[in-house]
C-alpha cells in the first residue's frame, strides 16, 4: 500500500466481512502438493487469523503425490480408471502411511507458535477422526475398484463439537465402513459432503489453476451453478482441476453451500484476497439467485455509491451532489444480486414534453456483459411509458455506442426540454441521444 490511507481505506472495507464471517463455518480443501511443496508454510498464517476472527475451520487434505512417492518406491505401478484410482492393497497401504503423516505434518505446522511472526500466541488446537463413513465404488463397466470408495455418511455432530470448542478440524482423504474397512476417497468429495452437511457458509478449494476462464483465457470471477454447468457442458475448455472441482461446487450450491471458491493455491495469500476484497481472486460459484429489480430506499444509497462512484471517478458519470441523491432517491431504480446493489438506472420525466430523461444507468463492473444493462434498460423504458412518456433522452461522454446499439439516436442539446438545455454542461460535452417509445 503507498501510504498510511491505503491501509485504513483496505481495512475498513475488510470489515463487513470480518462481521459478516465470526460464527461461520468455511470448509478448505487442498491437495497433497500443497504441503509437499512447502506453501502449506503461509497457508497456517491465513487459516490462524480467520480462527482468530471467529472462523470454524474444516481442512481437507489430499495425498496423491505422497502416495504416489511411496508406490514409486515399491516398483509399484499406480492404476486409474477416467482419473479415479484404484486402489489395491499395496495402494492402500501407501495411502494410509501418507496419510498419517500428513496428518501430523499439517498439526505441527498449525502448532508453531514462534514469537513475532504471524503464528505467535495462536496455541491451536486440531482434531480429526473417524468423522467419514464410506462405503466401496465396487465393480463399474468390468473394472473392481477395490478400496476405492465413496462417501456414505458425515458425522456432522460430531464435528461441530470440535468446532464448538475452537478446534481445527482436519479430515483425510480416507473413510471408514462399520465394518471396519478402510476406503480410498478424493479430497474434493470429502469436502463436498463435509460442507454440506455441515452447512458451511463457504467451500473453498485451493486448485492448480487460478480458476475457471472464458473462451480467451481470462478469469471468471463469478459463475452461478447454472452457468458453471453449462461451462461443464463443454469438456477440455478448462484445466484438469477445474475439471474435478467445478461439478463439486455446482453440486454443493444445489445442496446448500452458500459459496464456493476456486482459488490459485500458487498465489500467496490468495484466501485473504478472496474474503476479504470485493473483487476477489478466484472464481466463486454461487446457487442460482434471480436478480432483485425494484425501486430504491434511503437505505440503498450506500449501494448506490459503490456503483457509481467509480464510473464518477473515471469522468464516465456526472458527479452528484450526495444530498441532492438522497432528495431524488425515488427517481433511481436498483438491480440486486443476493442483497447486494449492483445496477441502478434514474428517470426523470418532463409531463409537459411528454419526455423523459433517463439518467446514471450503471452496473458494476464484475457483472457486465452478462445483460443487466439491458434489464436496467427495459425497466425504465417500461417505467416511462406508465408515465405517458413518448421519448427518452440521455446525455453520455463515454457510452454512446452502447445506447446507439439499443436504437437511441444521436441529436443535439436543442433538442432537450428547455429546462435541461439551461442545465447542460458545455466543458464536459456530453452527446444527446434519444429514442422514441412506441
């Protein structure tokens, strides 16, 4: 941060999320690469300041190179089916073994408590168990699976016990029958079903890759379940741990999980950058929550000026007078997504002209060019009709094609109501467009 104001303006933002997590269960699922290649290290300072911010942790963790490491060792020659082992004795054994000491990695790393450093005073504590009931994949299309399973049951009482008593809970990829077998599980089934039944706010998977991108490449930074799936619909467009990962968010959404994020374990301090940041730094996946279109309070201004003040910033938007919005608050239109304004739109009519002007149409930024710009549009267009309106005018610096595109055309100030044409800004020179209501 350049300066003292960077830091007081970060962490004021940061705290409706630190309100908004205390008491929340996130579930956090890694692989075993994470530990083996030492990030694991940085990872405990993330995970000890959300405890210490009221945080009920789960951690999952996965052993596939470990174990790999181990069979290599033995001349053993590792056996998977569309991705899923199978696991034999020999596998088994090997999984087992790296397990266990993964399990006691991961506690001696969370219980370093070295003076100055981020993990001083912390005196965690973590617990794990025999919280997983699995059951076999068993023979599918000829191939036996072996100990290979699935998850059957979590034993979510008791885990929330632990959490209860501000314990870490750390589950392995491992599950057990009551039979007394032990089954080979992937990580990112065991956190799916943990988060679920658990009712976690947040599932958060710590992945190979920044997280799931568009057709050029770049980063999506927000995907509804029915969006994910239909990314999943088209095979090879993603990595091979979006591939695994993406169905577990969608699944977990439809089963109650309120979040799930995609995260770049490669990134340092990518979990603080995703909670605690509105843009965030992954992918997050949500259930498929409609859109809220309705007229604006006094209590959505704050939102409002999260929308707005940016584009006033660039010069893309007039800058209004604070006061003046809150008198005018019943002209202005707000688009929410789950709670959050995310979109506004004005009208302001002219009965004698029987025109009106549409004003501060406005969306943010990580939810454009996804047509809520054209919802705002046709709301208002709708709006103005009720009213008797027969034109709509605008004046843009920036936006003008965009409104060209949706039939305004461009004219001039002289064809403003009088009114507005005394009120026109000649140093910015902003274009008139209009467009009539049919």
């Amino acid at each position: 941060m350049k300066n003292s104001q960077d830091f007081v303006a970060w962490f004021r933002a940061a705290a409706p999320y630190i309100h908004g997590f205390r008491g929340h269960t996130f579930v956090v699922a890694f692989g075993g690469e994470v530990v083996s290649d030492g990030k694991f290290v940085a990872l405990t300072h993330d995970l000890n300041l959300l405890h210490s911010l009221g945080v009920r942790l789960v951690l999952v963790y996965g052993a596939r190179p470990q174990t790999e490491g181990r069979l290599s060792q033995r001349g053993h020659v590792p056996h998977y089916v569309e991705g899923i082992r199978v696991t034999d004795a020999v596998a088994l054994e090997c999984l087992i073994e790296a397990s266990g000491t993964l399990s006691v990695e991961i506690s001696a790393l969370l219980s370093v408590g070295v003076a100055e450093s981020p993990m001083a005073g912390a005196a965690l504590r973590v617990a794990t168990g025999n919280f997983v009931t699995a059951r076999p994949v068993g023979v599918v299309e000829g191939v036996d699976f072996q100990y290979t399973g699935r998850v059957r049951k979590i034993d979510a009482l008791g885990i929330q016990r632990r959490l209860e008593d501000e314990e870490f809970v750390l589950l392995p990829p491992l599950g057990y029958s009551p039979t007394g077998e032990i089954y080979n599980l992937t990580v990112e089934e065991v956190a799916t079903a943990a988060a679920v039944a658990l009712k976690a706010a947040k599932l958060i998977f710590l992945t190979d890759a920044a997280g799931v991108v568009n057709g050029s490449g770049e980063l999506i930074g927000t995907l509804s379940a029915q969006q994910a799936e239909e990314i999943l619909r088209h095979p090879g467009t993603q990595g091979e741990d979006v591939g695994y990962y993406l169905p577990c968010a969608v699944r977990a959404c439809r089963q109650g999980v309120a979040r799930v994020h995609l995260l770049d374990r490669h990134r340092d301090g990518a979990l603080l950058l995703e909670l605690f940041t509105s843009q965030g730094i992954g992918t997050l996946v949500t259930p498929d929550i409609k859109d809220v279109l309705r007229s604006a309070t006094l209590e959505d201004v704050p939102g409002l000026l999260s929308v707005i003040e940016p584009l006033e910033a660039e010069g893309a938007l007039v800058k209004r007078d604070r006061v003046l919005l809150e008198t005018e608050i019943d002209r202005f239109t707000v688009l929410l997504h789950d709670g959050r304004v995310i979109g506004c739109v004005a009208l302001y009519p002219y009965p004698e002209e029987e025109c009106a002007e549409l004003a501060c149409l406005a969306v943010m930024p990580e939810f454009r060019s996804q047509g809520r710009g054209d919802v705002l549009l046709s709301h208002v267009a709708e709006r103005a009709r009720a009213l008797g309106v027969k034109h709509l005018f605008l004046l843009s610096a920036r936006a003008g094609q965009w409104f060209a595109e949706r039939g305004f055309v461009e004219t001039g100030v002289h064809d403003l109501p009088p009114q507005r044409q005394q009120m026109y800004n000649y140093r910015r020179r902003s274009k008139v467009f209009v467009k009539p209501l049919g």
